[in-house]
C-alpha cells in the first residue's frame, strides 16, 4: 500500500469488510484503486502486476457468486421436478425388495424374486409372519433376473394379507442367490436430502433408486 492514500481511502478500506456481495467487494475495490491511483508516488507508481492480481481477485469472487446462483436455481428446478415425477408416481405399483404378497383379485396374490443366475429349481415357500409354513410351490427352472409367481389362496382360512414368501433356487448342490421382491401401490411422495421418496401402501418410506420396476 502507497503511505499518501488520504483519510477517505482508508476508511473505504476500513468498510470493505462489512461487503456482503461480491458487487459490494467489486464497487469498494474501484473506489480504493481509483484512491490508490491519485495519491500514488510518482516516482514508485503503482506496480502493474499488483494491479492486475487484485483486479483478478475480485473478478474471481463475482464469478463464484454467480455461479452459486447458478447452482441454487438449477438445484431449486431439479427439486421441483422431483415432486412431479413422484406426484405422477401416486397409484402406480412399484416393485421393491421385500417378502409381502400383494392381492390382484379374490383369492390371488402375487409377488416376485431376483436369481443371481439362472436356476435348475426353484421354490416358494408361503408363510406366516411367524414362519410357519403355508404352502410350498414348485417353479422348476427359472432365468436369472426377475422372475414373477403367482398364489391361490382359496385353500388357507387365515388372512392371507399377512403371509409372507421366501424364494429358495439352486443347481443342483449349488444354492443360486434370490432377492425377494414384493408390488406395492405408492400413495405419497417426497423430497429428502435432495432425493424422491416414495411412501408405499404397506407403510415403508423407500428412496426412488430402490424401486426395481413400475407397473
């Protein structure tokens, strides 16, 4: 700093701090140069490149409040489309992990399951929530991927809503990985941290990237 900048150019200096924006920081950094300029030595002006880096400074912090608003406003239209596709989501039936069956009719339920490879045999065990068998089906051979089923009920006189169902699949003394998965209506949607929630009929709040299929 040059020892002649007069009492005005101090004090702008003293008040830079209190710049909230960066066109506050830009305006006061105009009024201090210009100050700095007029009262600089003659003999020792100004150093260019000092110059130069302070104004490269200041146009760096205008260019990161910009973009700042930038990401503010992208992110606020994001989240907005968010809460559409979830409102376009209600009623609809989406396939999540779980081991609850869903009705599709009188005595019908329905439900479906993930092998990590293709299967010589696979079964579906139904039962209680407390384990207890049910009923067993037979599917023999499925793909690998997701595969569906389908149960009568007409033979049980419990409530049917409350059975559950495990997938067990193999070749021959090899057991093949099955991932349960359950059909449930969304009745509400969300935003949470940034992410589309989805409120199922069974009760569960499942983020968006969950779900494995929609109906």
């Amino acid at each position: 700093m040059i020892s002649g900048v007069s009492t005005t150019t101090n004090n702008t200096a003293a008040n830079s701090s209190n710049a909230t924006t960066a066109a506050d920081m830009q305006n006061q950094f105009l009024t201090l140069l210009v100050a700095q300029l007029q009262n600089q030595d003659p003999m020792s002006p100004m150093d260019n490149a000092q110059m130069t880096s302070q104004m490269a400074q200041i146009s760096t912090v205008t260019g990161i409040e910009k973009l700042n608003d930038t990401v503010n406003s992208v992110t606020g239209q994001f989240s907005m489309m968010q809460i559409m596709q979830g409102t376009n989501m209600i009623g609809r039936t989406v396939m999540t992990e779980g081991n609850a069956l869903a009705s599709i009719g009188e005595n019908k339920f329905t439900a479906g399951f993930e092998l990590a490879s293709s299967a010589a045999n696979a079964t579906v065990e139904i039962t209680t929530a407390a384990g207890e068998l049910v009923d067993k089906l037979d599917l023999g051979s499925a793909d690998a991927g997701r595969n569906y089923f389908s149960w009568d009920s007409s033979g049980y006189s419990g409530d049917a809503s409350q059975l559950r169902f495990n997938v067990r699949a193999s070749n021959g003394d090899s057991t093949v990985t099955a991932t349960s998965l359950t059909p449930q209506s969304v009745v509400a949607a969300s935003t949470q941290n940034g992410g589309l929630m989805l409120e199922l009929s069974d009760g569960r709040t499942l983020p968006y990237s969950s779900v494995k299929a929609i109906y």
